[in-house]
C-alpha cells in the first residue's frame, strides 16, 4: 500500500498546491518577494527575502493550518479543533477555527513569548500552557483530543498542512526565475517539505537547503545519517523552530526533494536578526531568520541567486532589547567595562575625560560598593558605552589601563 510519503512528488503534489492557493486566496495575503541591497552587497550574492512575516498572524502557519482546516467535514469541525504550538500555529489554528465559525484549544509551553500567547486569545482560542518545549505541548494536546473527540490539527506532519504551506513556495518561483537556492529554515519541516514540492516542481535546478539551529537539530541529523533523529532537549533562542523530533511525512519529502541541510548557531541568529532589523528594515522573529543567519554565515555554497524566506515576525519586544543587546555587544557597537578604583572624590570624573578622549558615549554608569566582593576604601565602576568602531572596545581598555585603573572581568 501506497504511504502518504510516498504519494508526495513535485508532480503529484504541484496540482494540489495550485488548488489550495486558490481556496486560500481569499483569506490570506501573498506575500512580497524583495531584493535585499544590503545582504546582496554585504555577502556578494544576490539574496531576495520573501516576506512571511507580512502574513496573516504574523507568519507563514496561517496556509497550512487553513487548508488544513477548510478541508474538513462540518460535522468533524463541530467537535472542535486542537493544536499545539509554540506560537505561530497556534494562531493559524485559532485564525482558521475563528473563519469557520468552530473552537480551538491550543496548547503552548510555558515558555511561550507573551506576544504569542496573547495573538492565539485574540483569535478566540482557548490557550493551555504545558510543558517545557514543543513536543511536551503535542503530547498533551494530543491526549486533549482524544479526550474531547476533537481534531487534532498537527504543524508540521500532515498532507494537508504541508500542501498549504507549499503555496509560499508557488509564489516565490512565479515571482521569480533562475534561483540557485532558496534556503528555508527548519522546524518540523512542514515549511521546507512544501516549499520544496513546489519549487522542484516548477525549477528543478534550483537547491533547496534546510536550516535549524544546532541546539535543535534532529532533522539535519536525520539528513545527513539517513535515520530518524530525536534531540532530547533542543536548546534556542528561535522558539518557532525549536523543535526536537523529526516529522515522518516531512522527513521522507526532505529526503526526496532537499538538496541539503545545514545547522547556524545562536550567535548567527542573534547576528541575522540584528542585521535584518537594521539594514533591510524587516522585523522578525529568530526562527524567521535562520535563512538570513545562514547566508550572512557563507553557509549557503556554490549559488549566486539566492532567496530565502523570513518566515515569521512575532517577536516579543522584551526579546527585541535582549537580542539587540547582545547583537550591538558583539558587533563592537557597544562596550562593558568595569573598573576598580580607590572611593575617593575625582575618581568617577578621570573616567569619564577617558572615555570622552575615546570618543565613546556613555549609556549607563553604575557604582558598586556595597558587599563582600569589593574591598573596604575601593569601588568598581560599571560603564556601558557606545562605540564609533567595532575595535573602540579594545581602545578604551588600554586606554584606561594605561591611566591606571584596574580592569575587572
């Protein structure tokens, strides 16, 4: 007997994404395919985003869990709908049961970005927060639907599911020809694995290249060692792809129709969202990014044209600051020091004629000196500056060592 999996060719499946773009025009938007000067000129490719983050909830989840959902019998949608999610799923679930007039209940972990949370309630769905990850949530919603005789609307492996979000890659080879590589990141694969039957379909010669982040990597495992992976704990930042199982369906598609899978690091993402924020002016989510993290890295070898897909902006804007934080740190556009100095009066003021001759500006100044940790008759100085150059850092350093202040760690 036929599987499912194997059913899935770009052949095959290239007449159902049409039909599922066309059920799905009404409700979602077709999202802008644009040409990136800054990455272009910064990596010496030719790189266009296609703009997911400009859907309907925030993220691509919208097609596939609609189509999905259209597809069901009244007397199934009556039941109920149920998901679980790390949050933009969910609020493609919960759109999609508030359309056609049914109720969700979405379980999310307890980790969730509050922005997520609040998105899938405005939606009307019903939001149950368990479990420490993704795959503890899908556990949980899964017992919830059993349980209720509700349906389970999974994220990633499901026909249905994948054939919607292969409408993004429908879209992306219309709007544009001769692609190298489209470089998809990747969390069940649901994403990929449709995007993949679509552009394979349409541009044969065109690479498809998987990214996940190599603290929640299973499928890239699975990809290279041809066996199913499981990443016990998957550990990142981009919440939307922390995923640490690997789909069946998805899985059997990425090894047909993937070209090839690659891992970035925390560091490269944080770096993608920066850069994404400040030079193409596209606000995303960490997950959205994983592509952009992928290309900036030079990860993405032997292509020219490449595109690849800001799949999703829901980011919380505590998470904006942190990773702003952290990306202007490491980019040596701002600078911590902090030094010890003797608690007498002129101290604070030499510090800061150095910092000025430095040419920094001060953010924050703290002074320290209650406690065990500093000495009776001494204080540390904390200093956060801006920079003018990535090696200003450095500079001031040396500058006030040689001024003879202790730099503490």
């Amino acid at each position: 007997m036929e599987t499912t999996a194997a059913r899935l060719t770009p052949e095959t499946a290239l007449p159902e994404i049409r039909r599922a773009a066309e059920r799905l025009a009404p409700y979602i938007r077709r999202t802008p395919t644009i040409y990136s000067h800054s990455l272009s000129e910064q990596t010496g490719l030719d790189v266009w985003l296609k703009l997911e983050n400009l859907q309907r909830t925030g993220a691509f989840k919208i097609r596939g869990a609609l189509n999905k959902v259209l597809g069901l019998p009244r007397e199934q949608l009556e039941r109920g709908l149920v998901a679980a999610s790390a949050g933009n799923h969910a609020q493609g679930v919960a759109l999609a049961a508030k359309l056609v007039g049914v109720r969700a209940t979405i379980v999310m972990p307890v980790a969730t970005p509050i922005v997520k949370v609040h998105g899938t309630e405005r939606y009307g769905a019903k939001v149950v927060l368990a479990g420490e990850n993704y795959d503890a949530a899908q556990k949980v919603a899964s017992q919830l639907a059993r349980e209720s005789g509700a349906t389970l609307i999974h994220p990633f492996d499901d026909e249905a599911v994948l054939i919607g979000q292969g409408t993004a890659g429908l879209e992306l080879v219309e709007d544009l020809e001769g692609l190298d590589a489209v470089v998809v990141p990747i969390g069940g694969g649901g994403l990929i694995s449709g995007m993949a039957l679509a552009i394979k379909a349409r541009s044969p010669s065109t690479r498809v290249i998987g990214v996940q982040a190599s603290g929640a990597s299973p499928t890239v495992q699975a990809f290279l060692t041809g066996k199913p992976a499981r990443v016990e704990s998957p550990t990142t930042i981009a919440d939307g792809i922390r995923v640490g199982v690997t789909g069946t369906i998805t899985l059997d598609v990425i090894r047909r129709c993937v070209d090839d899978c690659i891992t970035v690091e925390e560091d490269e993402i944080v770096d993608a969202v920066v850069q994404a924020m400040e030079k193409s002016k596209v606000v995303a989510e960490a997950a959205g990014v994983a592509g952009v993290a992928a290309i900036l890295a030079h990860k993405v070898k032997g292509a020219k044209r490449v595109a690849t897909v800001i799949c999703g902006g829901n980011i919380d804007l505590n998470q904006i600051a942190r990773i702003l934080e952290n990306g202007l740190e490491r980019a040596g556009r701002t600078h911590h020091v902090r030094v010890r100095v003797a608690d007498t009066p002129g101290q604070l003021a030499k510090l800061v004629s150095i910092v000025a001759q430095n040419q920094c500006n001060i953010v924050d100044v703290q002074h320290l000196r209650a406690g065990w940790q500093v000495p009776l008759g001494q204080v540390d100085i904390d200093v956060v500056v801006e920079t003018r150059r990535a090696d200003a850092g450095g500079l001031l350093d040396n500058a006030l060592r040689a001024a003879g202040f202790e730099i503490r760690p």
